[in-house]
C-alpha cells in the first residue's frame, strides 16, 4: 500500500457523460500528480498540483480539468466522455516537486 | 516541453542474463529521473532513481547511470529472475516540475 488512495476503483458510464475521480495523496505529500494508461500504453502526464496551486500541464484536454483542495485531495473531473477516454487514471504524490512520487492504484474507467 | 524516449519497447531475456533499458530526454535543464515498475494490473512502483549531480547509482541487481551531456541514462537489471518480468518505465523531471514518462519497456524473462 503506497499510502495514496483512489476512488472509485472501477467506473462505468456512457459516452457524453461527467465523472470525477478522486485521490487523496499520501500524509505530509504537498504534491499531486494526475496520469492516463490507456490500454498497453505509457503513462501520459495530464497535471500537477502543489499545496493547492496547478504547477505543470501536460497533454491534458479541455473537456478535463482538476483542482486541489485545500485539505491537499485533487479530483479529476472529465467531461463529454467519449470512448476514447477508456483508461487506466492514476494519481501520485510526492513530499516536494523533484521527489519519489507514489501512486495510488489507479481509476480503471470505461465509456461505453 | 520535455520529452522522453524509451528503447527497447520489449525485452526478452533469459534467467540468469542482464536487461538493459535506455531512455533519452529533451530537456537539459531535467535534474531527476526516477525507474518504475509496473507489474500487471498493479500500480507503477518506484525502484531506483537517479539526480542530475550523480552518474551512478546501484542498489543490489539494479543500477542506474547518467550521462547528462549525451541526455541519456539507462537501467541495467543483473542476474535476471522471473519475478523482474514486468513493464518497466523511466521518467524525467524538468525544470517546470513536469514528470514525463517514457513509452514503457515489457520486460519478460525466460525460465
């Protein structure tokens, strides 16, 4: 157990649709990132959070967007799903930006 | 903004032999660069990592090395066991605290 905890483990909806998914980084972790696995693929960097502030941008789309609260969770808010947005979503945390990040075991959603 | 390479895409070795994996990254200004593992179904794992001010890093079958004026480090897994099969990935922090992962290497050993 990394200390990192996500939900829902799984999700299932249908293409058009919100979901949020939630993390909650580990104790004393002010950093929080954000990742989609698409099937047999790598880990694309979507956003970074620190102490509550976005401090990096990956490839993440519009129709995505996410915050961190001051209690230091991030939720990741994907909308107008389509089917493409199948995959694996996982988030990590780190004490400080530049250190071991730790992820959670991840968000398997699926559109259908 | 930084980019990751990762080569091989898959690796087959045979119990006993040494897996090497290497990575290139865009960015010079990059200073950490830590190796994931992923097995199966499971979440990536740190298992070793390296900073821009060493070249070398071992921890018992596994090392790690740098070479920052080529932009590349690698990661050499020793006396490969069975359960060392698994998806295998590096990443490079840059500047603007972005962690860019490479593509990911499947490693698989022989018995």
């Amino acid at each position: 157990d990394s200390g990192v905890t996500q939900t829902p483990k799984h999700l299932i909806t249908a293409t058009g649709q919100r979901v949020t998914l939630r993390c909650s980084p580990r104790s004393g972790d002010l950093s929080v990132y954000w990742y989609q696995q698409s099937l047999d693929q790598g880990l694309q960097f979507l956003i970074q959070y620190y102490n509550g502030e976005e401090r990096a941008k990956g490839n993440i789309l519009e129709r995505f967007s996410a915050q961190q609260f001051p209690d230091l969770h991030s939720e990741l808010n994907l909308s107008s799903l389509e089917l493409g947005d199948s995959a694996l979503y996982f988030c990590a945390s780190s004490v400080e930006m530049g250190t071991e990040a730790f992820f959670g075991q991840g968000t398997r959603l699926t559109v259908v | 903004g930084e980019n990751v390479e990762q080569h091989p895409s898959t690796l087959s070795v045979q119990e006993g032999d040494s897996a090497v994996i290497k990575c290139t990254y865009s960015d010079s200004a990059s200073n950490y660069f830590p190796w994931y593992k992923q097995e199966l179904g499971k979440r990536p794992q740190l298992i070793i990592d390296i900073r821009s001010n060493v070249g070398e890093k071992k921890d018992q079958r596994i090392a790690v090395t740098l070479n920052k004026t080529a932009k590349h480090f690698s990661l050499h897994i020793t006396e490969t066991q069975p359960e060392d099969s698994a998806v295998y990935f590096c990443a490079a922090l840059n500047n603007d605290y972005k962690l860019s992962f490479g593509a990911g290497t499947t490693v698989t050993v022989r018995a």
